[in-house]
C-alpha cells in the first residue's frame, strides 16, 4: 500500500496522500518504455540484417528451406539430426525464438539451407505473430517450407490445421509444403498411416532414431527449385571459383578437363550463366 498511497500516514500525510512508492511505479514505468524502445531497435537492427543475409542468398541462387511445426513437434531435433546444427531441443513453448539457419548439400551435391523456426500454436494472438515476425519472414521467403507434425500427438491434424492458419497470415501459404510425420517410433502406426495417406508426398521419420531421414533427404532435394538455363562452356584454368560455384549451385551434366580449361556442361542459374559465358569468352 505504500507504494500506491498513504504511505505517510505516521509521518503527519493524511489517509490517500501521495506517498513515495508512487515515484517507484513511475520510474519503473520509465525503465520499462526505455529497455521496450531499446528491444524495438535492436529488432529492427536484426531484421537489417536478416534481409541482408537473404538477398545475399537469392544472388547466390541458394535455395532455402523453413522447418516449420506446432510447438515441440521436433523441428529443432530434425534440424539436428540433418545437419548437426546443435540446436537447443528443449520441451518448452517457444524455446525456438530466433532462427537458426544452416547450410546442408543435397545427395547430388546442391547447397540449400535450413531454417529453424518458432513453433507455433492454436489462435496464435496477433500481437505474437508481430513480435516473432523475424522467425515467421524466414518462413514467407523459403523455397520449400518443411512442415513437422507430431505423429505421437492425440491430434495430429489439428495441429497442422493450426500452422496452416499462422503461414496464411504471414503469407506463406502459397510456399510449396512438405508434410513429414515425426516421432513415428513413438506413435501409433495406424495414425501414421492415415497421417501420410491425407498428406499427398509426405514423409514418415523419427528425428530421434534416424529412421525415416534418408527417404526426407530424397524427397527434399526433388522439391527444391533447379536451375533452369543449361550451359555448355570452356571455363579457364583460371577462373576455379566459377567451377566451385557451378557444382555448389548448380547441376553438372558432363566435366571434363582440357587443355585451356574446364569444359562443363550445366545447368545454372541465369546470374552464373551470364558469368560463366562472360568468362568463357574472354570478358
């Protein structure tokens, strides 16, 4: 009570006089708005920097990839187990704020990355979607969004309900989607079944055992963009980090090593093909 009013009493105030924890709220109030504003730049500052990092990656033509999920589906021990990330798996609400993004390689050799995201719940409030916008922009901006369900959950498909929901507000709902089913050492074969029977091309694992991973890993790398112009060219000796781009980032067809340089027939991206013809020809 002191705090609110009357706190002098004894000290000769009357019963409802200003007393001095009132100067405590206030300057609570104040530190409070000034760490909010300090949050809100350095939002700010992280989002800069996120476009930063992702227009760096659409000129390098590197496909993304979102794991998205209802919370403590398995998107981070997915992450784990398909690319050692070390991400923190913990079973807690939101304990994903941040995304965590990493590179991976395809089975024939293509390089795209994983994003880690928030886990998302049932009516998600507005005022959260707004404040875990610089995971959910990972999301909106991927190629592909990999969408973990808990197989082990009482209800399955209300959770993919749920995130179905979330990816329409933030835009995402016209990214291509690939179901997969995690935790199936845990849950009820029947419900698996009748999990990837609904979900047309999705895919059963267990982030946990491993199984399952190879088959995702397949199906992934057949549902990432390819690049699209093919190129025949005699790229010099010289120009070695073209050839590394062009396996990294593109599809090799034929290589083979001549005496003024590498003859490759690809298919690239129309920013390496430009490159590699300019290369090619002396400019």
């Amino acid at each position: 009570m002191s705090r609110q009013a009357g706190g002098r009493v004894a000290g000769g105030a009357g019963i409802g006089s200003r007393g001095p924890g009132e100067t405590k709220i206030e300057l609570d109030r104040r530190r409070i708005r000034i760490r909010m504003a300090k949050l809100r730049r350095d939002i700010k500052e992280m989002r800069t920097a996120r476009i930063t990092r992702r227009d760096s990656r659409r000129r390098n033509a590197v496909p993304s990839v979102a794991i998205a999920g209802y919370t403590n589906a398995g998107k981070s021990s997915l992450l784990n187990r398909l690319t050692g990330a070390g991400v923190l798996v913990e079973d807690a609400l939101f304990a994903t704020l941040d995304p965590t993004v990493r590179r991976a390689v395809t089975p024939d050799g293509r390089e795209f990355t994983l994003a880690d995201t928030v886990g998302f719940v049932r009516h998600l409030p507005h005022q959260l979607v707004e404040a875990f916008r610089s995971t959910l922009e990972e999301v909106a901006d991927s190629d592909v969004i990999v969408h973990v369900v808990d197989g082990s959950h009482p209800d399955p498909e209300g959770q993919l309900a749920a995130v179905r929901e979330v990816l329409a507000e933030v835009g995402a709902h016209e990214v291509r989607e690939l179901v997969v089913v995690n935790k199936c050492d845990a849950a009820d074969p029947d419900v698996v079944a009748r999990l990837l029977r609904r979900e047309k091309g999705s895919v059963a694992v267990s982030a946990r055992t491993g199984e399952g991973i190879d088959a995702l890993v397949e199906v992934l790398a057949g549902a990432l963009p390819r690049p699209d112009v093919e190129v025949d060219v005699l790229v010099p000796y010289r120009r070695g980090d073209l050839v590394h781009r062009v396996h990294s980032e593109g599809e090799v067809l034929a290589e083979r090593h001549e005496g003024d340089g590498t003859r490759l027939h690809a298919r690239v991206n129309p920013g390496l093909a430009a490159e590699l013809t300019g290369a090619a020809t002396g400019r």
